[in-house]
C-alpha cells in the first residue's frame, strides 16, 4: 500500500494528533524539497512513473507530428510543382501563333525568346518546345537545342498532358508535357515545363527550422503540462493511510453485504472472486463459494451460462426454481481493469406478479375500447351480434354465441316470460366441432343451465371449469358432452339487457386459451355485453321505426296503375337502405283519354317524411280530378306546403321543410305533352330514332318557397317515344354528382330500342349507388296515340236547328264503330250538352267523340263559366239537363282551356 501511494509508512496520517503533529514536516523545510526532488526523480513512485510515461509519450507524438509534417511539406510541394508544371505548359501551348511558329523555317528563332520570357514569369525551371518527333526548339540551355527531348511523348502525340519525374539535362526535375494542336485539332508539336527536385527540396530546407521550433515549444509545454498533472496526483493520494483504507473497505463490505441486490464478481480464469450475501440467499449458494470455478458452485444454468459467456446483458429476466431474477452482466477490463464479469441479480418475482396483473387490466382495457369502437357501427341487429361476437374472439374468447329473443331482429318486443326462446344469431370464432347450435336455430334454455340462469335472474355466469356434471344439466346431453370432448373447459354467460328490456343471451367459450375463466374476467364480459345490448336495442328501435315507416311508404304509393291506353309505363321504387324517405310517382288518367305522370321527393327521412309524401300524393289526385294545367297545379301544390309549413310551424320543426315534383300531361289524340316542375331534375326524353335528350322545362323552385308563377313547355312526341322521369337519388350521390348522373343516364338510353320494363332494369343495372342513401323512384312511359279513325270533330253553328244535325252525324259514327247500343243515350247527352252551349256560351261550338276504352264525348264552347248540378224545383221549366247527362255517363266533368271550356262524358263500352 506504502508502495502504490509513493511515500513511507512515517508519511501516512495517524488517528493521533500527536503522532499527525510529529511525523508533519516544517512548512518550507528541506525535508520536503528533498522529498519532492526524489519524487520527480524516483521511478518507484506512482508520480514519477506517470510523468516519465507521459514525458516519453509527448516527445514521441511530437517527433512522430514533425516528420509528418515535414513528409507532408514535401508532397504538397511536389503537389504544387507538378500543377505549376502543368499550368504553365498548357499557357504555352494554347498561346496565339504558336502552331504557326512551329510551321515556320526557323522555330527556334520565334520560340527561343517566348519560352525564356514565359519560364520566367510563371516560375519554373525551364520550357522546352519541340516538334513530334521529340527534337527541342527551345532550352535555358541554348547546347541543348536541337537535341532529343528527354521524357515519354507518346500520350501527348496521342492528345493526353503527363506529368513525370525525370533525370533531364537539368537534374532530377518534374515535368508536364501537353501537345500542341494545329488546324483541325491534329498534334503538330510539344510543350514541355518543370521545376528541378533540388529546387522543390530547397523550399522545404527552408521550413524545417521552423518546424523544429514548434515542436520544441510543444514539448516543452507538454513536459510542463505533465509535471503539474502529477503534482495533483501526488497532493491528492498523500492523506491516506492504512487506517482509512481499512475503514474504507470495512464500510464498503458492509454495504456490499447488506444491499437488496445480489453481486458476484468473476475473475479472468473463471472463478467466484466476490459473492455477497443477498446473492447467496437468491441463488441458494453454499459459504464457501468463493474462490471455486463458475461451473463447480452449482449455479442454475442460465445463470451459470450467462456468467461463462462473458457477454454484456441488460434487464435478463431468468427462472431461477420459484423466482423471478432480473440479471445484468458487465465487464471489469472495458476500462483498463482486471479481466472478468461482474452481475448483479434482483428479486424480479412479486413485481413480475404485479406487472402481469397490470398488463391483464391494460389488455382489458385495450380490447373494451377497441369493442367500443367496433360494436354498433350500424343500425343492424344481427350485425351488431355479429360485431359483438367478432370483437371478442380472440382475445377474450375462443368461441362466442349470441342468442336473440325471438321478435327482436323484426323489431319487435322480446317477451317478458323468463323461459323465453331465443334464436342464434351470431357466432365469432371457429369452435371446431358441429356440437353447438346453428346459427338460426330456435332453443329454450333450461332453468338449470347457465344461460337459463342468466336470462332468469339478469345477471352473468361464470363456470371456470366445465365437466360431466354441467353437462348432463345442458338441453341436449349428447350435444353438451361432444363440446367437452372437443375441449372447451370454460365459459361466461352475460345477458343483454338494455332499458330494462331482455333481448337475450350471449355466451363466451375457451378451448385454445390455456387459462380458464376467473372472476376478474366477469367485469369485462358485462360491459362487452352491456355494450351490445345498448347497441342492438337501438338497432332493435330502429328496425321497428324503419318497418313501420317502409310500411307506411308502401301503403302510400301506387299499389298498381289504372287502365289507360295513351302510355305504356313501367317503374322502379327502391326505399333508401338508410332510412326509408319520401319520394313517390304517380301515372293519373284524366278526361280525354288524357294521362298524368308525375314524380316527387320530399326532403328528409323517416315517418316524418312518409307521411307527408302521402299527403302531397294525395293533393296531386284531388287537384287532377280539377283537369287543371300543370303549373297551375304545382302552383296549388307550393300554396299546400306553405300552409302546411305555416301550421306546424308553432307545434314543432315538423314541416314539410321542402319537396320537388314534376308533373306531366300527355295527351294520346293530338301526341302533344305539357309538363312544369318544381326544382326537380329534368325528365329525360328517348326519341324513337335513338336520340336521348333533356327537354328545356323551365326549373321552378321548390315547394313551399316559390315566389313566382311557374312555367310550362310544350313537347311534341312522335309515336314510341319514351320519357323517363325519376328522383335525384338516381342520379346523384355522395361520390358522383348530378351533371355526370345525367350523362350516364343519357348514354344507357342512347341508341337502345328496350322496351320501359327493361329500360328499368338497365338504367338501375348502371346507375344504382353502392351505398343507397336516398329513395330512387323510376317512371318509363312510351308514347301511344289515338288512330285517326277512332276520332271525330264537328263543328257546330251556334243556332239550336244545328243539333239535329250533330245528332244525325254522331249516330252514323257510331253505326260505323260498331256502337250502335249507345247511339240513343250519346244523342240525349249532346243534345243537352249543345244545347246549353248555344243558349249559356255562344261562340264557337264543337263536339268531339274518342274511341278509347270508353267512349268520350267532349263538347267545347268560348264559355268561362261551369255547370253545375242543382235540385230542381217542381215548378222550375229548367235544371233537369245536368242531372239526366250525370244519369246517362259514367263521368262527366269539365275542364277549362285558354279559349273556353271543355264540358265531357265517359260512357262505357260495355
């Protein structure tokens, strides 16, 4: 110890003041300089060793810096000799006139003076020019011309500048060597340049008494730097004795003894040079351990192999008997020290327990966030079973059920009794055996069954452990007893109750997961099924909301078309997956073999929104019933909604809130259409040539916000023509909008003679959206006419002998229709009908009969007033017409037109 701290045993301080005080050398005394001289000069002390190693280490990396440098000097200046060489002869050879000199009779007499100028000024020992064959033209030397050229001249003859080093006339020298070229690029002379190695040695002659100040300089401050470094050594180890460091290692064995940590060290030939207690305890190591071979102690052995290898490790978690060791190993000789490992070992078990538990409580936490998200994200009962059962396996479970009330997936109600039946309506999972229930099957649990119990008393079973007793209590033994034999030992039946309403029964299996269900694992299956059952209960609500509105849609719109012969229709009505809506069509014969299209849509979704399609549905018939134009009636329509929107204004936000309608009369005796809309999409027109266009209808507003009259047009169809009206939802959607909806409307029409059935079915075939949100509502109606013969037009002079005569006419067209047995009841109806236009109207009068499927007699007059039924009194000569053309016709009625007033009747033909 006196050794390695450098001074004698009389040096160390003592635990007696006195022996301190007596031993402590005067201050300034010789005896210290004389102790710090044999300190610098003595190589025993730790001190003295340092400085004499550092001195040494400092001059040989000061001597080693100095050649360095000096080789470096020379290559650069070799370096800068070779760049000026070139530089210089390349200056040369691309000077003006130089190809010329060359092709002159004395070259020499031209070059000579050039290149002396030119060495001159770039600083090099001399440039020599000489044509391609090698023989100089110039030299410092003037002897020297005319002789060959020393030196490779091959690459620059062939166009490459070198650079070498050779033994010229000059001495050992550098040199580059360019060519000249001539007209065309061709070689037709050399320049040579360079500087002699004497030259380029003198210049670095120059910097070697530098450099060997420096590197004095750099000794001399390293020697000094070293001396005051030992100096701090020798001052700092000098207050320690044997005392102290017998102190310092009794407080170090005894931490080492006494920490929570086990330490072993092992030496370089393998041996237990340290063990303290807390390792002893851990690795069950006998007293005596120290001292014998890693493998001979006994150790386990992962512990012993990790010793052995000697390899670094960080955090090792090993199984040592009923323990869990976290093990770090490291090196001692990473920094200089002796070889060998040192390990530490920690206690690991009860906080592996507590980690474990807490990463159980993570993953149940993970996975209800992660069911949270995933179950509900539709308004399907049987899909949100399905997302239930999905997102439990297989994290949760290796197999589940889920079991439904019966009612529930209609919507409906589940039943209150306890022993309800439920039917399987989802299963997650593979449970590797035909044993369990199909899905759809219909069962009723057992009251001593776990699902029985649960659904009896609202509260989830737990059966950790399933055997031949469970089974024998199950509905079907045999089936019960093949799940066992598959190897399902566990499971948690929760009941899905939400809103105080039992909806049914979900059950969760485990077969693959080894660890069986535990009562930890109960709260996870409540809020698993809590959860569901919440999102199937308002799955169940809407279901029951949806049906009732589809019902209710159903009920509302045409059940089938009245018999007419004016258009040949066909149509398409697809309720929004979504949310039934309020879009409605509508195909209305009227007077004069006559034919109303229309089509509409009400903004929202719902009850709501079917009701009030019933309600406009119904005001379209009643206003029809009027024969009123079409923007006269939209114009009734707008004034509804408005009335509509007003009243309920004060009860609640359940207006009509906005509707469009297209509305359409075509009239098959004249081939001629009328139509007006209310901001809905325009109808499509197919031509019988193929041609698809969009009539110009002018696009009112909406329902209920129009401030204007709306308009009409007038369309002319031939024959076979086909209009195709419909509903936005057909054309527009979510990723499509309405312009390129209409355009592949077109194209599926264009060219095609499809009859309106099969037009129907190709329009939806292109255009119907993934994922229908809104109602689409399709009309397909071709154009018929009235053949020339089946109509008949008189006119009549407004002069009451002029009915004879129409009376006269009528019965011979109808002798040559074939209906003679109406002859006398028409005659009745039009005399009284003519009558009264030439007594009440006067003008213009004329009659006109269609051959439909019924026969239509129509008089038309310049009158704006309409008749009108009234009791007759017994006295009164008048006011019996009206009553006996109501008794003849099946219908009669008017109608008004922009000249006057159509008054008609419908007679049977049969």
């Amino acid at each position: 110890m006196d050794r390695i701290r450098g001074r004698r045993p009389a040096d160390r301080v003592s635990d007696d003041p006195e022996r301190s005080a007596r031993n402590r050398p005067a201050r300034g005394g010789g005896r210290l300089r004389d102790r710090r001289g044999r300190w610098f000069l003595g190589g025993r002390s730790v001190a003295g060793q340092v400085f004499v190693l550092q001195a040494v280490i400092v001059l040989l990396l000061v001597a080693a810096a100095v050649l360095e440098i000096f080789s470096q000097a020379g290559h650069d200046s070799l370096t800068a000799a070779r760049s000026r060489s070139v530089a210089a002869a390349q200056a040369f050879a691309n000077a003006p006139g130089l190809p010329a000199a060359l092709a002159s009779p004395d070259p020499t007499k031209v070059l000579q003076p050039r290149a002396e100028a030119a060495r001159k000024a770039a600083g090099v020992d001399f440039i020599v020019v000489t044509n391609t064959h090698g023989i100089r033209y110039t030299h410092p030397n003037p002897k020297r011309i005319g002789h060959k050229f020393i030196g490779t001249i091959g690459p620059p003859l062939a166009g490459r500048p070198i650079t070498q080093t050779v033994n010229g006339t000059l001495g050992r020298l550098v040199q580059a060597v360019v060519p000249v070229r001539g007209p065309g690029g061709r070689v037709v002379g050399l320049v040579s340049a360079g500087v002699t190695i004497n030259k380029i040695s003198g210049d670095t002659d120059r910097q070697l008494p530098f450099l060997v100040s420096a590197a004095c300089i750099a000794l001399a401050l390293s020697t000094a730097g070293t001396a005051l470094v030992s100096r701090r050594l020798r001052r700092q180890t000098r207050g320690l004795g044997p005392v102290e460091m017998t102190r310092m290692y009794e407080h170090h064995n005894a931490v080492l003894h006494a920490v929570r940590e086990g330490v072993l060290i092992v030496g370089g030939d393998g041996s237990l040079l340290l063990v303290n207690d807390e390792a002893r305890r851990l690795l069950r190591l006998p007293a005596d351990v120290e001292g014998r071979p890693v493998d001979a102690v006994g150790l386990p052995a992962r512990v012993g192999d990790l010793l052995a290898s000697r390899t670094p490790a960080t955090d090792e978690m090993l199984s040592v008997d009923d323990r869990v060791l976290v093990v770090n190993v490291r090196a001692t000789d990473r920094d200089g020290g002796p070889p060998g490992t040192v390990a530490t070992l920690r206690d690991a078990t009860e906080l592996r327990s507590l980690s474990g538990r807490a990463e159980q409580a993570r993953a149940r936490l993970s996975l209800l966030r992660d069911a949270t998200t995933a179950i509900g994200t539709t308004l399907d009962v049987r899909r949100t079973a399905r997302e239930l059962a999905e997102a439990a396996t297989p994290r949760f479970a290796d197999f589940v059920t889920v079991d439904l009330a019966q009612g529930v997936t209609d919507g409906e109600e589940p039943p209150t009794a306890l022993d309800m039946n439920v039917t399987r309506v989802a299963v997650g999972g593979s449970p590797g055996t035909a044993a369990f229930y199909p899905l759809g099957a219909t069962t009723l649990y057992g009251a001593g069954t776990p699902p029985g119990r649960s659904l009896a008393t609202g509260r989830p079973q737990l059966v950790a452990r399933l055997d031949a007793r469970n089974a024998e209590q199950a509905n079907d033994v045999e089936r019960a007893r093949e799940i066992l034999r598959t190897g399902f030992h566990s499971l948690i039946t929760v009941p899905l109750r939400a809103r105080g309403v039992m909806l049914g029964i979900a059950t969760f299996w485990r077969s693959g997961l080894p660890d069986a269900f535990n009562e930890d694992d109960l709260p996870l299956a409540e809020e698993l099924g809590g959860h569901a059952a919440l999102c199937i209960d308002n799955a169940r609500r809407y279901t029951r909301e949806h049906t009732m509105a589809v019902s209710l849609q159903h009920s509302l719109l045409p059940r089938g078309f009245p018999a007419q012969d004016g258009l040949d229709v066909a149509y398409r009505y697809l309720p929004a997956k979504a949310g039934v809506g309020g879009d409605w069509f509508d195909v209305i014969p009227l007077s004069g073999a006559r034919v109303a299209l229309v089509v509409g849509d009400v903004v929202g979704h719902g009850l709501h929104a079917a009701a009030t399609m019933g309600r406009l549905r119904t005001a379209v018939h009643n206003f029809s019933a009027l024969d009123l134009p079409p923007d006269e009636l939209l114009g009734h329509l707008d004034e509804l909604v408005n009335r509509v929107d007003q009243e309920a204004a004060d009860e609640g936000p359940d207006g009509v809130s906005g509707a469009t309608c297209l509305y359409a009369i075509y009239d098959p005796a004249t081939g001629v259409c009328v139509m007006s809309r209310a901001g809905h999409p325009p109808p499509a027109l197919l031509r019988p040539d193929g041609t698809v266009q969009y009539p110009d209808v002018p696009a009112g507003p909406p329902l209920g916000v129009a401030m204007l009259p709306y308009e009409t047009t007038e369309l002319t169809l031939e024959p076979g023509s086909q209009l195709v009206l419909y509903t936005d939802g057909l054309v527009e959607s979510r990723d499509r909008d309405i312009d390129e909806g209409l355009e592949r409307l077109a194209a599926v029409l264009r060219g095609t003679t499809r009859t309106p059935e099969e037009h129907c079915r190709a329009v939806l075939d292109a255009l119907l959206p993934v994922q229908q949100r809104d109602d689409i509502a399709l009309l397909v109606a071709r154009t018929r006419t009235l053949s020339p013969d089946h109509i008949a037009l008189w006119d009549v002079p407004p002069e009451p002998e002029a009915v004879a005569g129409v009376r006269h006419s009528v019965t011979r067209q109808l002798d040559t229709w074939g209906l003679q047995e109406l002859a006398f009841t028409t005659e009745l109806i039009l005399s009284e009908l003519i009558t009264n236009a030439i007594r009440y109207a006067g003008g213009d009068i004329k009659v006109r009969l269609l051959l439909d499927r019924n026969l239509i007699c129509e008089v038309s007059d310049t009158g704006n007033t309409s008749p009108h039924l009234r009791y007759a009194a017994g006295m009164d000569e008048g006011g019996r017409g009206l009553f006996l053309v109501a008794q003849l016709a099946d219908r009669w009625g008017t109608r008004h037109t922009p000249t006057g007033k159509i008054i008609w009747t419908e007679q049977a033909l049969s």
